[in-house]
C-alpha cells in the first residue's frame, strides 16, 4: 500500500480525490461493512500513549464487519491531514480517530468540514458547540489514575520527594500532575513533587536527562506524562527509584521496582463507538468516563507496595468507583500562593472546568511557562 501521506499527491491520489468527492471510479474496491481509521503520532509499541490506543485498535479488527486501517507515527502537521483524506479516500473510511492532541486544532478542523458523512472522534480535544457537528471528543479521568498512583508514592518515598517528568503544560497534564502530588499527600501532606517539562511528546533523551535529574535531586518515586514511558521508567528503575507507569502497564521494564500504573482501557471506548455506529446510532460530541465506566484502569499493585499502602490505595479506589470524587478540593492554593478552591469548594472528577487547568498546586516545584 502507499504511504498515505504520498496517496494524494500520487496520481492514484487523483482518483482518490474522485471518491472524496463522493465519485467513486469504476473498478474502486471499498471493504463491506464499517472501515475505521486510527493514527498514531508515535509508534504503536511504544509502551505507552499510542500502544494504548493500538490495543483498543486490535480490539476493533477482532469485531464482526469492521475493517481497521492504520499509521504510526504522523507528526501533528499538515501530515495528519493527508492521512485522514486518505483514509477516507483510498479505503473508505467513515470514522476516524485521530488520537493525538495536536491533531484537533488546526488539522480535525480543517479536515471536518469538507466531509459531513465521516465522523472524526478525537482523544482529549474540548469540543463545543461551534465546532464541526460530525467531530467529536472524548477522554477519560486518568487523573484519578494518577491520584492512586500518588497513594502509593506517598507510601514508598523514603525522601518525601517525588517526581513527574511531564511533555507539554496542557490542562491534562497539569491535572495528572496536581492528581499525583495529592494522592500523595493524602498519605502525608510534607510531600512534594518536582515536575520537568521536556517539552515534546516524545524525546528519549531530555525525558532521560529529565529522570536522572530529579533522581539528582533526592527523589526516590517517578512517574511521567509522555507518549511513551519506557524511557522514564527504565532509567529510574537505573537510578533506584519506584516507579507509577501510565498510559500502559510498565511492569515488564521493571517488575520489583513498578509500584502500579494509571492504563487507558481504549478496548471498550472504541468498541463502544463502533457498535453504536454500526447501529446506525450516533456518537456523543462529548464523551467522557472514568474508572466506573471502565475507561480506565490500575495496573496490578507491585511486589513492593506495602499492606498499609495496599489498603489505603484499595479504600481510595471504592470511593472513586462510587462517583462523584475530588481531589482538587478546598481549602487549596496553588504554587504561586493564588486560591484554588476556597474551604468547602471541590471539583469533582467530571467538573470541565477541570479541562481548562492552567495551574500546579501548592507542593509542586516547576512552573507551566
């Protein structure tokens, strides 16, 4: 098959432009049933982001009358375009997941208007009523993940400082940040986290440069939001520090230092939105779910995690499959001595005021600029 980012300037590009415009030549194949495209801005056995999203994907190809169609490692670019043209062109797809954050604004945007019977789903873009009517988003609170990962931190640090190295200040971020420092200090509240900003999604070398700096620095417990965490994990597993993956499950890297890890369960959202679809029905604009609803899930608690931590993080875990859980809540400052939420005040887990953070609460050493 073409690289797809060469297929519309190819001269079969040509005829695909025909079947874009709904013109289909002669002769043009188009598999039965529902084709659905998914593209990854990395590569898809990166033990992390776009592994995730690759699982959900292989659980799609095992479903009755779809057809999966997929690219690795498509840069936020104009790239990303080209590819979902032609997946819609060349091999007819009419949903489309373009998982990368980067792939919302400008490019799902751009793409969306010229194509009303395609539905593009995208992970984590805020989606609102002035946006295309055939674009959605959806995303999942990992950062309750992440506040038991900071259960279990806050058991296992000796130093009382943790550590989080971290790709882009963008709201998800921050919340898996501030989720991780205050699952923490749930445990004890002299915790702090140091957190470094690589500034890339994927940059093996400034995310190791990153883990050897904090373990420089006396932090003994890491975790990280980037694509992929292998490096991070590896290299702090090197350094003798705990480990709390995410996206995947990390365990494998290194299983007496993994405590446990905040996983994406992409296999029952892209199920879901496919059966629907194949239903005739229609996907949500805005979707979201967290652990109850089985968008997430914890990886298996390590060999090193403690009973006591075992039974804080498990009485935790209960409250936040009840619903309704915050952990942003008041009184709460951030890092800057700037009131968060007031005495009395919370955010509970599905409040989207959440994904407009801009902020690191009080206890987190970096800054977002």
């Amino acid at each position: 098959m073409p690289n797809r980012r060469q297929f519309l300037r190819s001269t079969a590009g040509l005829a695909g432009a025909a079947a874009l415009s709904g013109l289909l030549p002669a002769g043009t194949a188009r598999a039965a049933g529902l084709t659905v495209g998914f593209i990854y801005v990395g590569p898809k056995d990166d033990f992390g982001y776009n592994q995730s999203h690759a699982e959900g994907a292989a659980a799609v190809k095992a479903m009755e009358g779809v057809t999966v169609v997929e690219e690795e490692q498509v840069p936020e670019t104009v790239d990303v375009q080209k590819t979902m043209e032609s997946m819609i062109g060349f091999d007819g797809a009419t949903l489309v997941f373009p998982t990368s954050f980067g792939y919302f604004d400008p490019h799902i945007l751009a793409v969306a208007p010229k194509y009303p019977e395609v539905r593009f789903e995208h992970c984590g873009g805020l989606w609102t009523p002035d946006k295309p009517k055939n674009v959605g988003s959806y995303f999942g609170y990992i950062g309750m993940g992440q506040y038991l990962n900071g259960i279990v931190a806050g058991h296992a640090t000796k130093s009382k400082k943790i550590g989080f190295v971290a790709a882009k200040p963008i709201p998800q971020v921050l919340l898996n940040i501030n989720s991780f420092l205050l699952g923490a200090r749930a445990v004890d509240p002299s915790i702090t986290c140091q957190v470094i900003f690589t500034g890339e999604w994927s940059l093996a070398v400034k995310e190791a440069e990153a883990t050897n700096a904090l373990a420089d620095q006396g932090v003994d417990v890491v975790t990280c939001h980037v694509d992929g965490p292998k490096v991070v994990m590896e290299t702090g597993a090197g350094r003798g520090m705990f480990l709390c993956g995410y996206h995947a499950n990390q365990s494998a890297l290194a299983p007496e230092k993994y405590l446990t890890g905040a996983e994406w369960n992409w296999a029952k959202v892209y199920g879901d939105m496919v059966k629907t679809t194949m239903a005739g029905g229609k996907i949500d604009n805005f979707v979201r779910g967290g652990l109850a609803d089985g968008f997430i899930k914890m990886s298996p608690l390590g060999p090193a995690v403690s009973d006591k931590a075992r039974a804080q993080f498990e009485a935790t875990k209960a409250e936040i499959l009840k619903g309704g859980f915050a952990a942003i809540k008041g009184p709460l400052k951030d890092n800057k001595g700037n009131v968060v939420a007031t005495a009395g005040q919370a955010f509970v887990e599905t409040d989207v005021a959440l994904e407009s953070m801009s902020y690191l609460v009080d206890g987190v050493i970096g800054s977002t600029s």
